[in-house]
C-alpha cells in the first residue's frame, strides 16, 4: 500500500514592491509536498496577469508569458507602467501533468497609488 501524498503545486515568488519603470524578477517553482523545489520537473508554464483596479488595460508587462521550468524553477522579468494590484497565476500548460496552479496578489508601480 502506497501512502498519497500531496501533488506538486506551483509557487510563485514576487517583489514584496515592483516600483515604476524599474524591472524585477519573478520566480516560478514547482514545490513537492515536504515544500522543497521539485528538480524532476521540466514543465511548460503559464502566466496570466489580471489587474484588479485599472481593467480597462494592462500596464504591467512580462517578458514572457509562457516560460519552462529547468529543474523545477523558471525566471521572468516584469515591468510596472504605472500603480495598481495584479493577480498573477501560474498554470501549466499540460493540464495533465499534476502540478497545481498558483495565483498571488503583487503591488505594482509604487505608493501611493497614482497614475502617469
């Protein structure tokens, strides 16, 4: 008998604060149940951003939005136009492959909040 563990989740990890026109770096991880970096994966992710209080546009601007895991962590560069909050989720692009998705709430463009 085989004990079911958890299946691997997806992590993202943000800039505690992404000010104006100044590029950061976000993390993508594929994190096993013990909360360890799962090296075996090589995945296919995705990032979409949703903006919570300027809907009309998008002024926080990725790299990319689809990037691969390498040993179980991806990279991408963001960049800020202007103050608002973004849900930022990561999924994979195989539905199939267990990972979980992941969505965080990340500040952007400074305080206090202000456009131009």
């Amino acid at each position: 008998m085989t004990l079911n563990k958890s299946p691997t989740r997806l992590m993202i990890k943000v800039p505690s604060h992404l000010s104006s026109h100044h590029k950061e770096t976000i993390t993508v991880m594929a994190v096993n149940a013990d909360g360890q970096i799962d090296k075996t994966r090589n995945d296919e992710i995705e990032l979409k951003l949703e903006p919570l209080y300027i809907t009309d546009r998008c002024n926080v601007k990725l790299d990319s939005q689809v990037m691969r895991l390498e040993n179980g962590q991806a990279t991408v560069g963001v960049l800020s136009g202007e103050s608002d909050f973004v849900k930022l989720t990561a999924s994979c692009k195989d539905e199939k492959a267990g990972l979980t998705p992941y969505s965080v709430l990340m500040p952007t463009g400074g305080f206090p909040f202000h456009s131009g």
